[in-house]
C-alpha cells in the first residue's frame, strides 16, 4: 500500500470512529440542550414575559466557590528515604506551577462546565497548545518553535498566557469541542480523544510541526456539523470563516500516537510523547452516569423546578398587578374631582351632599388578593431543588427565617460542612492531585537542563538547589487536603502568626529575628506604624550575622554557650552557588 493510500484509509478510518463518537454523545448527553442550560444560567428565558427566579445562577454561583481551591497547594511525600529531599524539590515546584499557570482559574471553568454539561473536560500539555514535538528544540529567544511562525521567528502562532515555553500546562476546554469513542464509562478506560477547534488559517499554514506539503492545501472554510449549535459561529472582526480551520486532534491511547486532520487532509502523525499515566485529559464529573461516560448535567436535573418556580413567581406578579385598587360606581354618582382625589396617593377629605349618604349602594370596590398558596409553593418548590443539588439553606449563607439561629446553624453557615458539598471538593482534590501527578511525569522527562529552586529541606533550614528533572524522576506520594480550600483572611493569618510566635519564642532552634520579622509582618495591616520595631536593614543584617540559631540576651544557644549544635541561622548555598541534591542529602551547607 502506497503512503498516499494509508494515509487516504487512515483519515477515513478516524472520520468514521469521530463520527461515531459524535452519536454516542448526542444520543446520551444531548449537548444540543446545552446552549438552553448556558442560556438559564445567563438569565436568558424563552418566555420574555415571565418574572424568573434564577436559581439556576445562584445555585452555580454558590457551589463554585464550595468547590474549588481558593489556594490550590500540594504536599509532596517520599515512598523512600532516599527521595525525602527530592520530595522537597518537586513540591517547590509543583507549587510554583501550579501559581505561574493559574491552575485554579482552570478548575474553576471546568467546575462551571460539568454543572451545566456533566462532564469538564480538563486538557493536559507542555510547551505548546496544540502538540508538542520534542525534536523542534526551543529556540534562542525562549520561544518553543511550536508557538512561533516558522516565516518570521517574532511572530506568534498561538496566544495563550498560561502556557509557556518548557513548561507543563492545564485548560479547561468546552464539552462542545470534545468527542470520546462509543460504549466507553470511565475516563480511565477510554482508549482515544478527539479534541475539535478552530485555527486562523495563517496560523496553520505556519507551524512548523505539520507537515509541509499538506498544510500547503489546506484552504479553510471548515464548518461544524449540522446539529454543533455553534455552526454558524465565525469571528466578530470576520465576515465568513474562509480564514478559520476546523481542526481534529486526535490522542491515539492504542498506539500512543497524536493525529491531528482538516476536513480530509492530514497534517500531523507523530509519538504522542505526552501519554503518560493515560492520555493528557482529565474530567470533572459530578454526577456519575451509570451506564455511559458523560455525566448528568445539574442544571437538567432542576430543570423542572426552575421553570416552575418562574411560573409561580410570574402568577404572584400578575395577581399583585390586578390587586391594585378598582372600583364601580354608578354613572353620576361621583363627581369627576372626587373621583380625581380617590384615586390620588395623596390623603384626602371627601365632602359629599346629603343625597349622597346612600353612595355604598352605588359604589362597589372589587376585592382581590395574591393566593398565600403561591408563597407556600413556591417555599417547596425550592425545598425541591436543595435536596436535588445537595446544597442547604445554610450554606446559601442564609438562616432559617421564623426563629432564632441555633448554634448549629451557626456553625453550618460558616463551615458549611454537608457531605455532598465534601463529595464534590474530595473530586476536585482528585482531579488535581492528577493533573499535577501528570504535570511531574512531564518534568522529570522534558527538563533535561539544570535548574534552581528554593526550598525548605527536612531540618526546616532554607536551601537554594540545582536539579533537573532526570536526578528528580521518582515515585511521590502527592496529598490534597479539602479543607485546604478555607479562605485566609489577613485576620486569620495575624492570629496564626501571633500563635506561632507564642509558641516558639523560647524555642533555642528558632531564629528570633526570622520570627519577630514574621509576626510583625501579620500584623502590620491593622497598624502599620508597627514596622518601626523592626530596626533598619543594615542594623538588622549585622544583627543576623552575629546571630546563632537559639541565641538570646543571655547567649544560649551558641557554641560559646554550649547550645544543642550551634548551628548558624541561614539559608545554606545560595543562587549564585546552589546545591545539588547530593550534596544535601550528604548533609552540605
């Protein structure tokens, strides 16, 4: 078989298993509801006359901040003695990554895609948006060939912020744009994905990891498929999408291979380096299907409510409006200025005429009413929807109305504590905990040149590091703590730190300038004329060098003093002269 043919029968072979995929999707997923649920969360309704009450907003709004991290950070944990400062090294950076690529913005998204999809989609890569060649090098400038116009090195072929040069990154992309195999359930099993998306042609005719005589035919105007509820989608500043490319790119898990198609051309067929530990994907999901991959969409389950509850409030609308004041009167029987004052706001004396005194009889005012039942409905109605979404009035940040608060209540409103509330952030940690796993297989194996970090070792003394990711490559355990995600408020943290130093100043391993300096710091937001206790740097430098760790008024602690080891308080090696790591372990510095 010639090549022109193998590649002619593979793209068939993809199209047809995309195509598949496609099926299985909108045959259990229903994505063309998905634009109605976006819609409900928008505040957008079909009924332009009715009075909504958008729970659908105020219950996402209230579980994405119960959900993710506030400040996303790991603990790295050695599986043996011998990885306990490479454990040190690898949370350094972990933690520094997970701060520069603005991880949490990226699990905020996906929490926002599975409440109304089901399913999250979060995509894994390292150094380029779409694939990543070892072989093209980075160039001089910092710049990965892969982000730049192979015509003009300046020029820039792709734009995102959080993915950079030699580094790993995570984004979150629409359920729209990604297609998995038919009959597959778990993640973990799926043995292919096709992630779809749109490129300016220029762009693509200039990357230099396609291959050149293909992506020389490539013309654009490539539109979705007749049910995508984004076919017509084009550019603001366009006026057709003859410029843009759909492109298909495909994870191969069988054979460990990236593909990436247009329409029936074929522009990249290479090792997929970037399959380790399952394919560079990973899914928020909720709500489990039993049956099939794509989870349940929170939205569609309160669907229902929602437009019930719209409709109860648009009923009490329209019998408020008719309650307004209405009267019947005989013809003649009020004088027109009389009648001007009745229906005035003003308050008014009305002078009638002796003939007058029967006007009741030929006055009648019509007594309307808002039903109480619609209040009481509309109370279950909403009872309804937090028993399905798992979220209590209390952690909706609000109390019970009627009765005082009891301790209890309290406690929820500020903990919010619900087990179900717990479930979703525990699958939050796991799909961190993952992503970062996935993150650390990339450095140990693209991260051959040396680098420094700071760290705190095992002694608790500070140490700057050189490595690269080879002298890293182990076996970690990494720990997420739900709870972890609490805000810290500056109060808080005054608190701690003002603990902290309750707790070590008598400590002889403490460094008592290093603590001051910490507490002094926490405290300064509600006074910062507190500062002038900390002498000026020069003082406080000649202080530090003369200081050992321990030492106080009376010099215990130093060697003089015969102190625990006289160890000296400092940061051991430096960023001009780092240390390796086996030197630390070797216990240098």
């Amino acid at each position: 078989m010639s090549q022109v043919d193998r590649i002619a029968e593979l793209v068939k072979f993809w199209n047809d298993e995309i195509r598949a995929g496609r099926e299985y999707k909108k045959k259990y997923a229903q994505p063309e509801r998905w634009e109605e649920f976006k819609n409900y969360y928008r505040g957008e309704w079909k009924e332009k006359d009715e009075i909504p009450v958008n729970k659908t907003f105020s219950f996402g709004r209230t579980m994405i901040p119960r959900t993710y991290f506030r400040a996303p950070a790991v603990s790295v944990l050695p599986t043996h003695p011998r990885y306990v400062w490479h454990a040190r090294i690898v949370e350094a950076i972990d933690n520094y990554l997970i701060r520069e690529l603005v991880l949490k913005k990226t699990l905020k998204r996906s929490i926002l895609d599975a409440f109304y999809a089901g399913v999250g989609p979060i995509k894994l890569g390292y150094d380029s948006q779409y694939g990543y060649l070892p072989e093209k090098g980075i160039l001089k400038s910092g710049e990965s060939v892969t982000q730049t116009s192979e015509k003009q090195e300046s020029a820039k072929i792709e734009y995102r912020s959080n993915i950079k040069p030699g580094m790993p990154w995570a984004t979150a992309i629409s359920p729209l744009d990604i297609i998995t195999p038919w009959g597959y359930r778990e993640p973990e099993e799926l043995p292919w994905t096709c992630h779809e998306y749109l490129r300016p042609l220029k762009d693509v005719r200039e990357d230099a990891k396609y291959i050149p005589e293909t992506r020389k035919k490539v013309t654009g105007g490539y539109t979705r498929d007749a049910d995508d509820p984004r076919r017509d989608e084009i550019s603001d500043y366009r006026s057709s999408n003859s410029h843009l490319c759909l492109l298909k790119e495909i994870r191969d898990g069988k054979h460990k291979r990236i593909l990436v198609m247009c329409g029936d051309q074929l522009l990249l067929e290479a090792e997929d380096v970037l399959q380790v530990e399952g394919l560079p994907y990973e899914f928020t999901i909720f709500n489990d299907d039993p049956d099939h991959f794509w989870g349940v969409s929170d939205i569609k389950v309160i669907e229902a409510q929602q437009l019930e509850l719209n409709q109860i409030r648009t009923q009490a609308m329209k019998h408020r409006r008719i309650a307004m004041l209405k009267i019947l009167y005989r013809k003649g029987a009020i004088k027109e200025d009389h009648l001007k004052k009745i229906l005035s706001e003003d308050i008014e004396a009305l002078e009638v005429d002796d003939q007058d005194v029967g006007m009741a009889q030929v006055v009648t005012q019509l007594q309307n009413h808002i039903p109480p039942d619609l209040w009481k409905e509309a109370q279950e109605v909403l009872n309804d929807f937090r028993e399905t979404i798992g979220f209590s009035r209390n952690e909706a940040g609000e109390f019970r109305q009627g009765t005082p608060p009891s301790a209890h209540e309290v406690v929820a409103v500020g903990q919010a504590s619900e087990i179900r509330t717990d479930e979703r952030r525990d699958v939050m940690a796991d799909v961190l905990t993952n992503i970062v796993r996935k993150w650390n297989q990339y450095i140990f194996k693209f991260w051959d040149k040396e680098r420094v970090s700071q760290i705190v070792g095992p002694d608790g003394a500070q140490y700057w590091m050189k490595y690269t990711g080879k002298e890293l490559e182990g076996e970690y355990n990494l720990s997420i703590d739900p709870d972890a995600g609490m805000p810290i408020t500056r109060a808080v943290r005054a608190q701690l730190a003002e603990k902290t130093f309750l707790a070590l100043r008598m400590d002889p391993y403490t460094d008592p300038i290093k603590l001051r300096e910490q507490y002094i710091r926490a405290q300064s937001f509600m006074d910062p004329s507190i500062s002038v206790l900390v002498p000026n740097p020069e003082a406080l430098q000649m202080q530090r060098q003369g200081q050992f760790l321990g030492g106080g008024a009376n010099g215990a602690g130093t060697p003089e003093a015969g102190g625990p080891d006289g160890r000296q308080s400092k940061s051991f090696g430096s960023p001009t002269k780092p240390l390796t790591v086996q030197e630390a372990m070797r216990g240098g510095g």
